[in-house]
C-alpha cells in the first residue's frame, strides 16, 4: 500500500507542477476573464444581487428542471465541503503558508471560468424526454466540437474521469476520510471515547443511501436547506475565533504573501517548501475545494431554470467567492495563526488539524468541526453522486444506475478507513485528469461565451426569472 501511494503521489506532484495544469488553468482563466469583460470584477454585485434574489424565486416562466438557488445549492453541496476543513490543511502542510495565495489566484481567475461552464451547460443542455434534463461538459463538448470525432472522445474522457472522481476521488472517499477521522478525532479528545471508524463510515454511508433513492430532486431540496445552515455554522464559528486573534491577521497575511514567492524553511515538525510546491498544492487543493476548470458545477448549474445562460453564469461566480475567498480563507487563518501547522504530530493529518488550531481559542471547537466536517462531507456526496451519475449515465445510458449508486454508497464507507494520503493523492489526481478534457473544450468555445455574456451584459440589467 505504501509503495502504491508514492506511485500516485509521485504521478500527482508531476501533473500539479506550476507548468502543468496550474499554467493551463491560469491561461484559460485569463482567456475567459478577458473575453467575459472581466465578469469577476466588473459585475460581481450583479453577481451577488442575482444570487440572493434567485433565493426567492418561483421561476415559473423559465425552462429548466431546479431553480437557480437550488442549483447553487447543489454546487455549493460538492464544493463547500471538507477541502474546505481538510484540504486547506493538507495544502498548507504540503506546501507552506504561500499555498494559501495561489489559492486565491486560482478562485480569482476561477470566478470567470466557473461564470463560462455555468453558461455553456445552460446553452447546450439536452432534454432526455420527459423533462429530464442532463448538462456538464460532456454535452458542451460534443455539440462545440461540431460532432467531431475529437470532440466525442473529449466528451467520454471527462465523463469517465468525472464518474471515476466521483467514486473513488474528492467527491467520495476523500470525504468520508476527512469525515471519519474528525469524528473520531472529536469523540477522543472532547468525551475521551475511543471510537472506531466504522462508526461514522457507516452512519454517512447509510444517509447517503436513502438521499440517492430520491433523485436529484430531493439531492436539489436536501442541499438548499442544508448549505445555508453549514454555512453559517462554520463561518460563525470562524469569525469567533477571528475576533479573538485579531491581532494575528497582519503576521498571517505578511506570511501569506512572503512565502508565495519565497521557499518556507523547515521549521518546527514542518519539513519546507519550494515555491513551486507551494504553487502546486494551492493551485490543486484550490480547484479541489472551488472545482473552477473542473467541469463539475455545470451539471448542475445546467439545469436551473433561467431565461438566459448568463443568469446562472453569475451565480457561479458568487460560489467561487462563497467557497474559496471566505469559507478557505477563513481555514488557512484559523490554522497559520494557531501555530500548529509546524508541529510534527500534525503534519500526516487534514480536518484534524483545523479542528485542533480551532479549539486553541474556541471552547467545544472540534465537536463543532466535527458537526461541521460531517454536514459538508454529507453535502459534498450528495451532490458528486449526482455528478458522477450524469456521467455514468452518458457512458452506460440509464438502465444500470441503481448499481451506480450502490457501488458509490459502499466507497463511502470504505473510504473512511483508507489512509489519509493515499486518498487525497487519489482525489487530486483524478481532478486533474477530469479538468484537462473540460479546459480543452472552454478554450474552444470562448467566443460561445464572449458572444452570450456580450449579449447578455449589453442590455437591461434583468432581475431572475419569475
């Protein structure tokens, strides 16, 4: 088991060096960002407006199968969860405090780029009858490549590494892992109880069950009310701790922008970092947490009824903000600030981490992450099963997806009790085989996207479907 984890780590190093993947992510970020108008900056309170009056929406003039909010909802399931808590960690142990500003540069050039796959899944969504709607990059791909043979083989590539990454990567297994071991982790220091972690493994894998028998609508209605609450929970949660280490911020920031640019000296149990491990492990966990470039939040951003493809474009770009900017951020804050991060008896670990950095100021703080890690994990599965579902359902048509979602419910129990490296290494590693077929096929629809955002920001500014 060990020597196959540094086979794969060894594999996922050399596809998140700073000029592999980093560099195609940064280039079509830029491309996206310049043909939009620089759609993050220039109509980001539009962004924010849309998004929360798409929150009362009934949208009963639009076509579409969930509402905008939902949709969001459904996203932000996948991608608010426990990179959030055990991502950010791993990013920071892997590649030091500067990891956490390539983080910020990837959402920032991510916001355009999650604006561009929310759009092109609207524009070119299929209805497989009956009202079922199914969209992602599978779809894009196929239909902006004219049904060239290129274009097909692109479209099955994504659509077998996104069910792949699903089933055994950071939509699965990776968060069980974070989920299990925090739970566990929580039971031992706050009750000194020594549970194992079969215990939590079976419990998210039985409650990811009976969700998957309802479909995406009930995946839809469960993540609306959900997301919000976890949300809110976390990031109070954060702000307390924040408040009482304010004093903290400048040290935090000026490290943050040092070690960006500067290798980080071993200090402490902590072993360094390059800049190019840096840029790697935040570049990597970045996408894992806000999934810009991935190709996965169209599927669902596909399918919200809106009346233009640019409507839920800017939701998008409110997620990125949502994800990245304030829910990591505040993580790589609570962990740099906490010291912990140089200590040796955390250098192998991930939720466990910011649960620990948390209580060193906030009473009750891992049960709290614990509660935390299990409702973005709970929220993650739910809404990477749908994901990998489509995909699977592209593939294989739809006949065999109740053994699909079997097969996924039994990885989230076994992915509790995988080690921790091998996991994430898995999750990383997938992510970047999905993106590449999606990345290709954004840069050779940006003038798609050039034309529905010109079209769209050139008129009135409109209000959400009603």
């Amino acid at each position: 088991m060990e020597v196959l984890t540094e086979r794969i780590q060894a594999l996922d190093s050399a596809i998140w060096q700073w000029y592999a993947m980093p560099m195609v992510l940064l280039l079509v970020g830029l491309a996206l960002t310049w043909v939009t108008g620089f759609v993050q900056i220039r109509h980001f309170g539009r962004a924010v407006k849309m998004t929360f009056a798409g929150m009362r929406t009934k949208t009963d003039r639009a076509s579409g199968e969930i509402t905008p909010f939902q949709a969001l909802s459904t996203a932000l399931a996948s991608t608010v969860g426990n990179g959030n808590i055990g991502g950010v960690a791993t990013a920071i142990l892997i590649g030091g405090p500067g990891a956490v500003f390539w983080m910020w540069v990837c959402a920032t050039f991510g916001m355009a780029t999650k604006f561009a796959e929310a759009v092109l899944g609207v524009h070119y969504r299929v209805d497989r009858g009956e009202g079922d709607l199914a969209s992602g990059p599978m779809y894009y791909i196929v239909q902006g490549f004219e049904g060239r043979p290129i274009g097909r083989v692109l479209a099955g590539a994504f659509a077998f590494f996104g069910m792949c990454a699903a089933l055994l990567g950071t939509g699965n297994m990776a968060q069980s892992n974070t989920v299990a071991r925090t739970f566990v982790e929580a039971a031992r220091e706050t009750f000194g109880v020594e549970v194992s972690v079969w215990v939590p493994g079976i419990l998210i894998a039985v409650i990811v069950g009976l969700v998957l028998l309802g479909g995406i609508q009930r995946i839809a209605s469960v993540a609306e009310t959900l997301v919000p609450s976890m949300i809110v929970l976390y990031f109070g949660a954060a702000v307390v701790y924040i408040l009482m280490n304010l004093g903290e911020v400048p040290h935090v920031l000026e490290l943050i922008f040092a070690r960006a640019f500067s290798p980080m000296a071993a200090v402490g149990g902590f072993a360094g970092a390059s800049v190019a491990q840096a840029i790697a492990a935040g570049v990597s966990r970045g996408v894992l947490s806000n999934e810009a470039g991935l190709g996965s939040a169209p599927i669902a951003h596909g399918i919200a009824k809106v009346r233009h493809p640019a409507e839920q474009g800017l939701v998008g770009v409110f997620e990125v903000f949502i994800d990245t900017i304030l829910v990591c951020s505040m993580t790589a804050f609570i962990i740099l600030s906490s010291g912990l991060w140089q200590e040796a008896a955390y250098q192998g670990a991930s939720g466990d981490l910011t649960a620990a950095a948390l209580g060193t100021s906030v009473p009750f703080a891992r049960p709290i992450v614990a509660f935390c890690s299990f409702l973005f994990g709970f929220s993650t599965l739910i809404g990477w099963s749908y994901y990998g579902e489509k995909c699977f359902e592209f593939l294989f048509g739809s006949r065999l997806l109740p053994a699909y979602r079997a097969v996924f419910t039994v990885l989230v129990l076994v992915g509790a009790i995988v080690e921790v490296k091998l996991v994430w290494a898995v999750g990383t590693l997938l992510n970047g085989f999905m993106a590449f077929p999606n990345l290709v096929g954004l840069l050779v629809l940006v003038p798609v996207v050039g034309r529905l955002a010109r079209e769209y920001f050139s008129g009135p500014a409109p209000g959400p479907a009603r």
